[in-house]
C-alpha cells in the first residue's frame, strides 16, 4: 500500500492519541482509526494517549519507585525483566515522538516522513518483542513506574533538525551502546532468548540512527561537521551524555555512519544528567586583585598565559557532570588520552569572559572559583539565581570588601596565630623597624622579607644580616608596604631556613562551621622558594630516617600538630565567616644537625595545586612513585625544544604511558608520561605527570643536563 501524506496523518494520530497500546503497536498498513480533529495550526498534547497503567506519571502514589536494576541482581528472571520493562517504556515513547514528528512537520521530505514510518514499525516490533519477554520473565508491562524524560525532553522541538538531533543522534544513538551491553551481560548469563531479542534491537537501531546521520548531513550548512550541527540543533535539558553509556561502542557508531570527528567529541563529552553542576573558574591572580588598589589587576603576559594554560586543571577537582569554564576547550586527543588512562572528563564551557553563556536555563550548585576575589564575584554573580537550594546564596557571603574578610587572604593573618610562637619571626610597619629586627640576627643569617600577599613562592626579598640594604631592595620595601594601605602596612621577616621537605594540608570549611580535614601532600621547590610541583608517591619518599619516625611515632607526631593547626586554622577563617576550600603550608628543617617542623607558615582560603595533587594522587596506585610537575617554557628552551608540542611527542616516545585494568574495569594511569593540561595548547607551562625520578630531576633543581641524558639513554 502507498502511504499517501493523508494516510501517514491518519497513523501517526492512532499512535499518539490512542489510549490503546493494541492502536499503538499496529504497523502503518492498517488506518482503520478515526481522524481526532486538530487544531490548525498542530497543536502539541501535554502528553501522548495511554492505557491505563502506562501514565507517564514516573512518582505514582501507590507504587514504589523502582531504580534500574543492578548488574550484580541480573542472574534473578524478574531483574532480567525489569530491565526490558525501561526498554519497552523507550520504544514506546519513541513510537510516541516519531508520530508527533510526523504531524509536526509535514512540508518536511517525503523519503524523510517514509523513513520515520518505517522506523516506528521496527519500534513496534521490538516493544512486542520486549513485552513477550519481561512476561516470560515474570514482570508485566506497566507494573514499574514509567519516566516521561524523554517526551518531556523532545515535545517542544520546532524543526526536523532538532528531531534528528534529539531522536536519531541522542536517544537512538544511546541504544547502541545500551542492547549491546545488556546483550552481553545476558549472553554471558546465559540467557540467549534475551540475549536475541537485544541483538535484533541492536541491528534495526543502527539503521535508526544512520537515518538521522543522512538527513542531518543533508540539511547542514557544507562547511559544518556533523558534530557541530548535532550541538547546534540539540538543546537543554538534552545533550550528548544522553546519547552514550559508560559501555561505549564504537564499532555500531561507525556502521550508522557517524564520522570519526563525531564520535571522538561523542565519546569525551561529559554534563551533568540530573544533578545540578557545580561551575568551576580557574582565577590564581585572586591574592593580587586583591592586594591592589580597587581590586583591579591587570596580569603581566606570563601570569595570563598562565591563567590560560592551567585553567583547565579545575577538571580534577570536577565530577564528570560539573562544568569546568575555559578560555579554550583542551583538545580532543589530550582529553581522549585522560579518558583512556582513567581520569573523569567535566563538562568545558568555553565562556572565560561570560560564564553565563551557554548555562541559561540550567540549576547550578555554587560556583567553585579557584579563590574568591572582585573579578570572581563579578563574573560568577550572573548565575547565582540559578542555584539550587545552595548556600552560600550569594557572593557576599563569601567574599566583601570589609578588612576582616580581606585579611584572611594576607600571610599576617597566619602569622599573627603561630609567628608569635617562633622567637624569630616579626612583624614590621616601616624601613626603620626592619633595620633594627635585622640586628636580632648574627651577621650573615640569609633572611627573607616576605609581603603580605604572594603565592607559590614569589613576592618576597632575600637579604643578609648585617649587610646595607641595596637601593634596589629598599625600593621593593618601600613599595610593597605601600601596596598594603588598605590592611597594617607590615612584612614578616623570618631567618631563611634549610628546609628538607614542604607540606600542605588541604581542608573545607563547611558551611555549618564544621572542619573537614583532607590529607597532606608534599609540594617541591627550587632553592629561591619558587614552586615546581608535588610528590604523588610516599609524602616522605628519600627523607632521611629520623624523618618518618619523628612524623609518624613520636609521642607528639608532627603529623598530629599539623591535623591539629589545620583544624585550627579552618575554625579561624570560619569565624570570619569564610567557608569553602583551604590549605594550610608547613615545612620540615634542619638546625643544628636537628630537625624540626614549622606547622602553619601559610594559610591559604582557596584551591591550592597541593588540592589538584590530592585528587591526581587518587587516580595513580597507592604509594607509586610519580611526580607532578609544572614545566616553563624557557627550561624547555634550554634544551633545545622549541615549545610543549615537541617536548610532549618527545616524552611520549620514550616513556610511554602505561595503564591498568582494575576489578572494576576501570582504567588507571600507572607509569610513564602524562600531561595534565594540553601541550598542543600550552603557550607558557605545562603540567605532567611523570613517573621517573632520573628524567624529573631536573625541574627541581633546574639541571637541564639532566633531562638531556635521560632522552639520550
């Protein structure tokens, strides 16, 4: 029988009005249904026709809320049931948004409208087919709650494309990875009849989807990939994670036609599927914005190149369904190659300057920016009417203008609770009061001055006790005490100490004022202080031995006094009424031949990179020997490489990544090279992992000779 356009009208309304399932799952040969008079034009139902028992009502008040069976509940008959009962209700909506299609566009193609026709009868044979089953299997349709997602989702669209989008490309797209995973698991059950039913399904789905993949390609601008195209006609609350599975299958993918470029986007992307996001903002000039006058601070090249480079390492503190904001989305092979070695891939939003783009619409946690500051608070303040029951509901809870919050982010707010512990640590207001602190100290003690902002050991004076002050250092005296009018005009000065070994403790202030304590990582410095990265393996890996013990088992470990000022120091900034991350810095050194421990030399209410060490430090095995280290451009430039591009096809080449299955199937990073931001992109630093102490060693003592051997053997 031909299907004239009166005919496929007569079809389509028998499926979505009908409130007879036999109505539904007749095929388009039979019209044997009474035309429903529509309004002109089409009007979208609130909801499709259904039988009693099939309301897509998914908080019925007389049944339980059923949650997707577990894999380790598949081997019981009912569970097996369950299962097919999910994909029965997908079918059927499917059946449902296919006829709605069809009545809503009807100047679409001829050959399209024929082509949804002879999908729905394929969805009607397998709803027939999983209906069969789950009765074999003890479980009857319409026991289970059923979600109205997928309606909810797609009812609103406006064109063919944005039906090829969310159906074929989305929905459709998702069940090739879904019938060959649960086929498996069946077959290896033993359950072949299942098993069948779900290679069938698999075998039509791919041809359902490579209609969407023709007729997307066909109605594409020339110069648009699909990839593009998909994004541009997909819309909230749908996206590309309702498209996949955890079991990701690339071969189906290929055989319905969709192009590598496609499926390589497909396979990194991560959002959120229900939980609101947490947005996170990578901004480490947040101490200096804060330091200067008004807040405003503009970054010399090498601190925006920085901002830029490192931005996206907010990723390892995001889930997969938050949403990190960058300049620049990393590249698809470096997110491919995390991926593969087990790393969690966010959500990249690449709104750096408007962090509102592309989050319209959208419930949000709180924002999560590296540090709270003025251009934190102006960037972020847009999406606090999105928050979903969040505290804190505003930025003003968090950060202000008033001294006592400002203060917490200065070093006199550390030093004023433990520097009057050390009979060697003072405070000084002018050039006079550091000339006479100075005299405390036996002629040539190497002395640092440090200002009251700094981070990651920059902004501070080295000086030696009894030497004149150069012009040069009284001019950065001058100036930094000039810097701080709005707080003290004070510096700290200390006795630079042989230090053996650097600590951070990472904590949160929770809301409720309540301390949580994380772990300590160890961070490695150059001989000026400067910061070169963490230890990822043992904290105390090649300290000497009295070292360990007097950390772990002497009687006042130092491990305890450090938990101990971390707690202290969080209750501080909580009674300022900070909440959020923390990080607290300490230091083991000798003195005497003797070794001792500083606990609190800096408090730090912000991520610090000892919290991105932290969470990196989880993904490798337990006390494996690794590094993460922070690599400039001029040290490369030193060895003759020209930028990070050829420094990392160098790396790779001669200590290739190395990666495990675990019982969970879960992929992990074990040896070799890993760079943790994109070297393809990098302009001034990288970031990498490396598992090798012999090629390492030259970042922390800046010996470009010995990275030279280490390629060369």
């Amino acid at each position: 029988m031909t299907l004239t356009r009166p005919k496929i009208e007569l079809f389509a309304e028998r499926l979505l009005y009908s409130t007879n399932l036999k109505d539904k799952l007749t095929d388009s040969s039979s019209t044997a249904f009474e035309s429903v008079k529509k309004a002109t034009p089409f009007l979208t139902p609130d909801l499709p026709g259904r039988p009693p028992g099939l309301s897509l009502d998914h908080r019925p008040k007389t049944k339980s809320n059923y949650k997707f069976p577990k894999s380790s509940s598949l081997d019981h008959a009912e569970s097996r049931g369950q299962v097919l009962h999910f994909f029965a209700n997908h079918e059927l909506l499917a059946i449902e948004l296919m006829a709605l299609a069809l009545l809503k566009f009807p100047d679409s193609p001829e050959s399209f409208q024929l082509g949804i026709v002879n999908t729905i009868e394929e969805e009607q044979i397998h709803m027939q087919l999983y209906i069969q089953r789950m009765k074999e299997l003890g479980v009857e349709f319409g026991e289970m709650p059923l979600n109205g997602f997928f309606w909810n989702s797609l009812k609103t669209m406006s064109t063919p494309e944005e039906f090829v989008a969310g159906m074929s490309l989305t929905f459709e797209q998702a069940n090739l990875d879904f019938s060959l995973q649960y086929k498996n698991k069946f077959s290896e059950l033993g359950d072949h009849v299942t098993a069948d039913v779900l290679q069938k399904v698999l075998i039509d789905e791919i041809g359902h989807v490579k209609h969407g993949v023709i007729w997307m390609n066909r109605w594409k601008a020339p110069n648009q990939s699909l990839w593009k195209a998909y994004m541009e006609h997909l819309h909230f609350p749908l996206t590309p994670m309702r498209g996949k599975a955890a079991f990701f299958d690339i071969n189906s993918r290929k055989q319905a036609g969709l192009d590598d470029e496609f499926i390589r986007q497909m396979q990194i992307f991560s959002a959120s599927k229900g939980r609101p996001p947490r947005v996170f903002w990578f901004n480490p000039t947040c101490e200096q914005e804060i330091s200067s006058p008004n807040g405003s601070y503009n970054p010399p090249r090498q601190m925006a190149d920085l901002c830029d480079d490192f931005s996206s390492l907010m990723m390892f503190l995001a889930k997969s369904d938050d949403i990190v904001l960058v300049k620049k989305k990393p590249g698809t092979e470096f997110l491919t190659m995390l991926q593969k070695c087990g790393f969690e891939l966010p959500e990249f939003l690449e709104s750096f300057n408007d962090p509102e783009n592309g989050l319209k619409g959208r419930k949000l946690a709180a924002p999560q920016p590296w540090g709270w500051s003025p251009s934190s608070v102006r960037a972020l303040s847009p999406l606090y009417p999105s928050i979903v029951k969040s505290e804190p509901t505003t930025p003003d809870q968090l950060w202000s203008e008033k001294e006592s919050k400002k203060n917490i982010f200065g070093k006199l707010f550390s030093h004023s609770m433990y520097g009057s512990l050390a009979q060697d640590s003072y405070q000084v207001s002018t050039l006079d009061e550091l000339n006479k602190v100075l005299l405390n100290f036996p002629i040539g003690t190497k002395i640092v001055v440090k200002a009251i902002f700094g981070s990651s050991g920059r902004n501070f004076l080295h000086l030696i006790s009894g030497q004149s002050l150069e012009v040069n250092q009284t001019k950065w005296i001058e100036n930094e005490l000039a810097k701080t009018s709005f707080l003290e005009k004070k510096l700290i000065i200390e006795p630079w100490r042989e230090r053996i070994a650097d600590l951070s403790y990472q904590g949160v202030v929770l809301p409720s004022g309540e301390i949580e304590i994380l772990d300590v990582t160890r961070f490695i410095v150059n001989p000026r202080g400067q910061y070169l990265g963490h230890y990822l393996g043992k904290t105390l890996e090649g300290l000497p031995s009295d070292v360990p013990r007097l950390w772990h088992h002497s009687e006042n470990s130092w491990e305890s006094a450090f938990q101990k000022w971390t707690v202290k120091a969080g209750h501080a900034l909580a009674e300022q009424g900070y909440h959020g991350p923390f990080g607290i810095d300490g230091y083991i050194y000798r003195s005497l031949d003797q070794f001792h421990f500083h606990p609190l030399s800096e408090i730090n209410p912000r991520f610090t990179m000892g919290r991105v060490a932290l969470e990196l430090k989880k993904k490798l095995p337990r006390n494996s020997p690794a590094l993460w280290l922070h690599v400039s451009l001029p040290q490369i430039k030193k060895l003759g490489i020209s930028d990070f591009s050829q420094l990392d096809l160098l790396l790779r080449e001669k200590y290739p990544a190395s990666i495990k299955f675990l019982n969970s199937g879960e992929a992990q990073f074990t040896s070799g090279y890993l760079p943790t931001n994109d070297p393809n992109q990098a302009k001034s630093y990288l970031s990498l992992i490396i598992s090798d102490h012999a090629c390492a060693d030259w970042l922390v003592d800046e010996n470009p000779m010995k990275i030279e051997l280490a390629l060369q053997n």
